[in-house]
C-alpha cells in the first residue's frame, strides 16, 4: 500500500508532539509537513519543541523544518489529511482554510466538533455519522472536509455508555479525575498540582454533558438527532502524569444487573481493523482495585479503555462503575488517527 503523506497543524505542542510519536512509522501515513507558530518557523522540529522525553522524539520528524500555517492553500503539495492540534484561537480560521484548499482535517480542537454539519466520531460507536461529510461538503462548497474527534473524557465515558444504550439509559451522573497532561504542556504549575485536586477544568464540564449526546444520537441522512438521556458532570484535575480516571452513575430505564453490565461491556466489538484500533475497544478489570491510570492507560496501545468495580448504586434502576483511558493516545491524537484510518479504509481519503 502507498503511504499517504499527512501534515501536524499545532505540531510543537503536547498533543502536536503526540500525533506525531504516534505517526512516525505509521503503515498507512508518512510525515510529510509539520506547522506551528511563527516563532517556530524555519527552525527544524528537534530544535522547535520541547519534548518531555527527548530520547523518544522520532528521528524522521528531528530534521523536518518547521512550516507556516499561513502557507497553507497557496502552492500545490501532496498532503492529504491534516491532523490538527491547534489552540482553539486559531483552530477555527486555519482548519476551515485547509478543508477549502482540499485537505480531509482530522481535528482533536473543539471548535467545530458541535456543529450540524461536522462529524464528531469514535468509530467504534457511530462510522454512519461519516455520512454528515457529503452534507458539509455541499453545505459549504469545500472540496475538502473536517471531521472531529470528542474530548478526552468524553471519549472515555462514551465509549463505556455504548454497550449500555439497550438497556435505555435514562440518565448519566460522571465525576472525573484528569491528567495533567490533558492541560498541556505548560497548562498546570506544579506548585498548583502537587498535594492538591482541582476541582475545575474550564469547560469540560459542559463538553462532557452535550457531546456524548450528539455521538450516541442517530444520523437521519441530513443531520443528526441526539440521544434522548441527561449528563451531569464534575470534572476535576489532579497530579497523574497520563490517563483519566471517571467514575460513572448510570440510570436505565429498567432494572439492570451487574452481569449483564458485565457481559455487554465485555461481548462489546466492532468490525473496525485498522492500525490503531484495538483488538478489544472495552476491558474489563476484575479486581476490586482497578482499573489504574498507572496499570491500565496503555491497554491496547493507550486505545483501549478499561472498566471496574461495577455494582449497583443507590437509587431504583441505577448502576456505577469505573472507567479509564489514555487522554493524550484514545483521548486526543490516537482518536484522529484512528479516524483517518477509517476514512481512508472507507475510501472518503
């Protein structure tokens, strides 16, 4: 198979530097641009970002000079896909470029991930959304097109809810515990994180309350019609380094057992067989302590999520459990790979 050369938007930063760990070697994609702000131009990727571990930045992607987002869509190159992790400022303006020039954008950004138009996918849950690209490329024109990935704890809980939708959920109450990666970077001072929890995350809270809503909703052929059920979240962040913690309070319609909670996380597949798509989407832990960020993010190369500790809660027709996946691998730029892969697998690349 002939690789596709893809490009990294917002490459020097921490989910950039994610995609393009998780692209060196890649199968189906090759590296063929990276680009960030003007201050990283024409400087070469090794001297451009910091990495946390620099022993593990990718040899092919150290030498790459560093592009212009503003260069995009004046000359002809071989990009196919974009995979975008921009700040949400400029995320907007940059990804709606690149559809019109022609590109597919796989974007981890917020920023259109709620419009009607826009796919916001997690392939094991719901591919027929795909067809919201032929509506958006008539809607607006592009011979390109964008598609989403959701947010990092949504992915996680979403993911989890799935196997549950026919037992008719009624209603979802979710508390998390986030990495600090999630924050980026530089996103939370250590003095800030260290012997403490915060208990804000601006607005995760409202994400994780309206996007799992759109996922798990239906796709009528013009746009899609939401999930009949409520979500009420509290998101917090405290001092793990990777993998977010989410502990889950699910009300059905009808009385549901611990079984056969169990036995739909664990019957729960996909015919999705890509690179990046793990041989199991849902594990679930049997012992009473787990699942673990420290045991557990990197289930299924970091694609997995696992679940634990499921029991029945305090209230008529209510179950809880634990669930926890890789926010920077299934929560971010795994979740945009994945998509592309699928994309191209389905010929929309």
């Amino acid at each position: 198979m002939r690789k596709l050369k893809v490009g990294v938007l917002g490459a020097t930063g921490s989910v950039g530097q994610r995609f393009v760990q998780l692209l060196a070697g890649h199968p189906w994609f090759e590296l063929g641009a990276l680009f960030a702000s003007e201050r990283s131009v024409g400087k070469n990727y090794r001297e451009a970002s910091k990495w946390f571990l620099p022993s593990e930045m990718p040899e092919e992607a150290a030498e790459m000079v560093v592009k212009s987002m503003n260069d995009i869509g004046t000359s002809k190159d071989d990009i196919a896909i974009m995979f975008s992790a921009l700040p949400g400022a400029i995320a907007k303006e940059v990804e709606k470029r690149c559809a019109q020039a022609g590109y597919a954008v796989a974007s981890n950004v917020s920023v259109h991930r709620m419009e009607k138009d826009v796919p916001l996918l997690i392939p094991e849950i719901n591919t027929d959304h795909f067809g919201l690209i032929d509506v958006q490329r008539s809607n607006r024109g592009w011979d390109g097109f964008i598609v989403t990935n959701p947010n990092c704890s949504t992915i996680v809980m979403t993911l989890s809810l799935k196997p549950l939708m026919s037992f008719g959920i009624e209603a979802v109450r979710v508390a998390t515990m986030q990495a600090v990666s999630g924050a980026g970077y530089a996103g939370v001072s250590s003095m800030a994180i260290l012997d403490n929890v915060i208990p804000y995350i601006g607005s995760e809270e409202d994400k994780m309350e309206s996007e799992p809503l759109k996922i798990l909703g239906t796709f009528d052929g013009f746009e899609i019609r939401n999930a009949d059920f409520t979500v009420c979240a509290s998101c917090h962040r405290v001092p793990i380094t990777d993998g977010h913690t989410e502990a889950l309070w699910v009300k059905f319609k009808g009385n549901v057992s611990e079984e056969e909670l169990k036995d739909a996380f664990k019957s729960f597949t996909t015919n999705i067989r890509t690179p990046s798509s793990p041989e199991k989407p849902i594990i679930v832990r049997e012992e009473p302590d787990r699942p673990q960020p420290k045991l557990d993010r990197d289930a299924g190369g970091g694609m997995s999520v696992s679940v634990g500790r499921v029991r029945r809660g305090q209230i008529e027709n209510e179950m809880k459990y634990i669930v926890q996946g890789h926010n920077t691998v299934r929560g971010a730029a795994g979740a945009s790979i994945l998509n592309a892969e699928v994309l191209m697998e389905r010929g929309y690349i």
